[in-house]
C-alpha cells in the first residue's frame, strides 16, 4: 500500500515542480495544475497515514517520520491554497518550504519503503 503512496507522491512532485517555477517567477499557477497537484498529494497522504497508522502492522520509524513531514508540507499547501484564492501569487519563502518539506517527506518515505530492513 505504501508503494501506492510514493507514486501518488512522485506525481505531485511533477506538478510541484511546474507549480513552484511559476511562483518563483512571480506568476500565479493555473488551477488546473494546482489542483492536480493537490489531489494527488491528498490521496497519497490519505493512504500513507491509513498504512501507518491503521492498519494494524507497525511502521518503520522512517514512515511515521515521513507521515510527519509529510503533513507539515500539507499545511503549508492549505496556507498557500489560500493566497490562491485570493488572486495573490503565494510568497515566495512559503513556497520554498512547503516544497522542502515535501521532498524531505518523500525521500524519508522512499527511504522507509525500499531501504532493506536493519536484520
């Protein structure tokens, strides 16, 4: 379940990648690309914190710790949603968090997932 977590992930890195060039430009993101980006970061959170969290299986310590920073970048997603709405382009130093965030979050869940287990 947790692969289906990093590949909805890694096509949020995509659109995250076109999205924060355009913020960095001072250009507002189209919605559809937002949007995109948002559905798939949300749908690999849903899942990445029902695998570690309910299924009853315990987590390596490197997906609870991603779940973690996984969720900071969510919140810093809902702040930058909100400039958006707005019409205003999202700052720039919010944008470079969020992003930070994000791929510390992802790289300790690829960590977590395919780094072989300590015996």
């Amino acid at each position: 379940m947790l692969i289906y977590s990093v590949a909805l992930f890694a096509l949020a890195a995509v659109f995250g990648l076109y999205l924060i060039s355009r913020v960095l430009k001072g250009a507002l993101p189209p919605w559809p690309a937002a949007l995109a980006h948002g559905a798939f970061a949300a749908t690999g959170l849903v899942i990445l914190l029902y695998a570690a969290f309910l299924t009853g299986t315990p987590a390596p310590m490197a997906v609870l710790i991603a779940a973690g920073l996984l969720v900071l970048a969510a919140l810093g997603g809902f702040l930058m949603i909100s400039f958006h709405l707005r019409g205003q382009v999202p700052p720039k130093p919010v944008a470079v968090i969020h992003a930070l965030a994000a791929v510390a979050g992802f790289l300790t869940l690829c960590f977590g997932v395919f780094a072989p287990a300590a015996s």
